[in-house]
C-alpha cells in the first residue's frame, strides 16, 4: 500500500518547531511544505511495506513503533514523544526504500507530515542535521536497549519493561491492554504473559483487572 499525504490546511505549528529549532528560515522552510495529521488512539500511520512520501514528527501524543515479520509476529522497538521524529522513516526516504516498521497512535495523537522531497534539502540547514543525528543516536541507543532485553532477560523483565514503557507514554499507571495484546508484541505466547502477569500480581507488582493492568 502506498501511502498519500492528506490535503488538509497546513495549520500554524511554529511552536511546536521553535522548541526544537532556532533557525527561523528552517522552521518557516518546514511549516510552510508540511501537512498536519490527527491520528485517533490505535490509528495506523505507517505499516511495513509502505513507499513513505514523508517523514512524521510528533506534535502531541505518542507513536508506537513497532518491527512486524512476514508472519505478522511483532516486536516493540521505541517511542516517539512530541519534537521527535523516526530515524527510521528518514533511512527509508532518503535510501527509497519502503517501510520496515508499523507505526501506530498510543493515544490520541497529532503529527507534522514532512514531504520526503523536502528532507534532502533541509540538510543545507546544520540545525537540521544535528537533529537528525541526536534522532539517529537516540534510536540506536532505545534499539540496543531492544537487544539486550531480547537477547540476555527473561519473559517476565520484557513484560515488566513494556507495561513501563506503556505507562510513561501515556501518563498513567492504569493501563488498558489484553494479555493477547502483550503476547504479540512480545512475540511470544498469551498463556505464557497471562501466567506471568498473574505471578507479578501475587508479588505485588501490578494490579490486573478486565482487560486493564496498574502497575503498583
């Protein structure tokens, strides 16, 4: 599936770009060839697959970045929080390659579509380039962080690592998610986390309800 920048209005957004940038011909550069997207709660903004025609950066909320194998087996990777954007995204449009990651709303969540025939010429701005290099950095380092709890932790830390992850992202301990939601993006199997979840509750570590899970 190809996706297609929305024609809606390109509503001001400078504050927004002004937290993360001081260039004021980049940000004018920016905001006046991007289009905003709103995005409900579990929304799908890009899926694996997709020839990418522009790179997200987050206004508010949260997006869930998410790897996906060809037999639909996911793995969380990261976050992206408002001022940030996908390292991802911006490998693939620079190299032309489609999308190796779903990228899903958290929450209710808005963006800033930048076209990906603007991303090359925003490099002339070294503002530009020192924040895609932070974006590089800081995505290698969540991405090792992935590694390592894959390679050398045990179901139980994974599960525990996500429900935090969760509860940062979206402000609350109380979480609305499945077990079977859990188990798919922790590739691994719902009787294993329900199992697990239940051990965590006898420990006193979180709270399970119907369909919600508190982290104590």
């Amino acid at each position: 599936m190809e996706l297609i920048v929305p024609q809606q209005p390109n509503f001001e957004c400078m504050d927004t770009l002004q937290t993360i940038f001081s260039d004021n011909s980049l940000i004018q550069e920016i905001n006046s060839r991007s289009k905003r997207k709103k995005l409900a709660k579990d929304e799908v903004l890009i899926s694996p697959g997709d020839t990418l025609l522009f790179v997200p950066l987050v206004l508010s909320g949260v997006l869930r970045i998410i790897r996906e194998d060809d037999e639909g087996r996911e793995v969380f990777l990261y976050h992206l929080y408002p001022a940030q954007t996908c390292a991802m995204a911006v490998n693939c449009c620079q190299a032309g390659k489609k999308s190796m990651v779903k990228a899903i709303a958290e929450d209710d969540t808005e963006v800033l579509l930048i076209p990906v025939n603007l991303i090359d010429q925003l490099f002339k701005h070294p503002e530009w380039k020192a924040f895609i290099n932070q974006t590089y950095s800081s995505r290698f380092e969540e991405l090792i962080e992935v590694i390592d709890l894959v390679a050398f932790n045990n179901l139980d830390r994974k599960i525990l690592n996500y429900l935090e992850k969760k509860k940062e992202a979206l402000h609350t301990p109380v979480l609305a998610v499945t077990h079977q939601q859990i188990a798919v993006e922790l590739n691994t199997h719902r009787e294993a986390v329900s199992r697990l979840l239940r051990t965590m509750e006898q420990k006193g570590i979180v709270k399970l309800g119907r369909n919600t899970i508190e982290i104590l």
